[in-house]
C-alpha cells in the first residue's frame, strides 16, 4: 500500500501492532515507516480479554497473579502470535506485578482458544471478539479486559485497572490508512465517509455486540484524519516505552 499510487482506491486496513506496536518492536528491519501512510479513520476499538479455563483455581485476575508469583517461571499464557496487542497486554501486566510467565504465541487465535479451551495453557489472552463466544458459553472464565472502561458486552468483567493496576491501559484497534502521498481532498472525502459509518447507530450497536467499542476519537463519537493521526502517533511513543520496559521481542 505504501507504494501503491496514491489515487485513493487502495487502502489499508490496518491495526495496533502493523501502525504502532512493530515500529519499536521490528526497528531498522521495519520496511516500511509511519511518514509512509496517510490516516483515514479509525474503525474501532477493541478490548483484549485475560482469561483461564473454568477449571482453573484462579477466580480473579489477582488469584492469577498470586500464583504466578508463587511459582515463578512454571506457568504459561497464550496468545494469538508474538508481537500484537495481546503478546504486549501480558508483557506489560508482567513488568507492573514482577510475575515471571512463560509466552506461548500461536499462529492465529483459532489454536490458541483451542487449546486454553482444553486445559492445556495456564491462561490466554485474546480480542474480545474471538473470544467472546467461547466465554458466554462457559467454556471459558474471563479475569479482566485491558481497557481502560469495562466492555458493554461484558460489563461484568473488571478492568486491570480495577483488578489492583491502576493507570493499566492496553487496547487493540483497527483503521484505514491510505499511501502518504494521496491528496489531501481524497483523505478528507473518505474520511467523511467512515466518520458516517461509524456514526450510524446500527453499525455501532452491531460492534458492541461483537464485543468491540465504536470509535471515540472525536467527542461526538466519531473520527477523523486528523483525529486518527494525532492517535496513532501517541500510540506509537506509548509501545515504544511499552517495548523499552518489557524487553519484548519477536525471535
């Protein structure tokens, strides 16, 4: 997309970890950089979820952590592949409580609830989308979202922050971007158009139900180029700190 002609019919969907996340995480071996993309909008946001298998003795995310600590080194998590939201969610809870877990990445999340689903990892985190079937059904126990507001879908489900870390915040998200040299009056027109989209009460009761949140950029609810800009680029300093602390890797 980065190279494509900037005429406005190529776009690029993209999300947390491709936008902001792999700049830290990949460095000099990113081939391509922030200045290479022009932001449309932002679609949606999207919680991640820290859960455990019913059967698990942990009932609350702070019995989670209790017994990490306990046995430091000897437990796991899962998650959909190295290097996301949800690889960087777990490292994070790891630097703020001190408990050593060990990563298990997986190629997609269809393995990893799989086997979070049959007892096999100690704990998984995961979109709440992918996820959320599986826990209204039972056949898995949700701890807490990394949001920082509980999800309307699952208002039952406690924050991190609520759960004993205050400040803790870490949320997918998903947007249009386009190549950095389409011209402004283009960008503007196409971001008018999903700032209608997602305005629309259907589309965003239709998101909560999934279990992702309607954009909130602009106080109305919406977005914009320019709101989406201004975001993705403090979402960018906010990983890079996040990458810096946790020493997380891909290798």
């Amino acid at each position: 997309v980065a190279r494509s002609e900037p005429d406005g019919y190529t776009l690029y969907v993209t999300n947390i970890a491709n936008a902001a996340i792999n700049y830290s995480l990949f460095g000099a071996r990113m081939p391509v950089k922030p200045e290479d993309f022009a932001e449309v909008g932002l679609l949606m946001q999207v919680p991640n979820v820290i859960f455990v298998h019913p059967d698990s003795p942990a009932r609350t995310l702070q019995d989670f952590i209790a017994m990490a600590r306990a046995r430091p080194g000897a437990m796991n998590y899962g998650s959909a592949g190295s290097g996301g939201s949800l690889h960087m969610s777990m490292e994070l809870l790891k630097v703020r409580t001190g408990i050593a877990v060990t990563h298990v990445p997986f190629r997609g999340a269809g393995p990893m609830l799989i086997e979070a689903m049959a007892g096999r990892l100690d704990a998984g985190c995961d979109n709440m989308p992918s996820c959320i079937g599986h826990i209204r059904d039972g056949r898995l126990r949700p701890l807490a979202v990394t949001t920082a507001m509980r999800s309307p879908a699952l208002p039952e489900v406690p924050t991190v922050a609520e759960s004993g870390l205050p400040g803790f915040e870490a949320t997918s998200w998903f947007g249009i971007q386009a190549p950095a040299r389409t011209p402004r009056p283009i960008v503007t027109l196409l971001g008018d158009a999903i700032d209608t989209i997602v305005k629309e009460p259907a589309f965003r009761t239709r998101l909560i139900e999934l279990g992702a949140m309607p954009p909130g950029l602009l106080p109305d609810g919406g977005t914009s180029p320019e709101a989406f800009t201004a975001f993705t680029r403090r979402e960018i300093e906010k990983w890079a700190e996040a990458v810096r602390v946790s020493g997380a890797t891909v290798d």
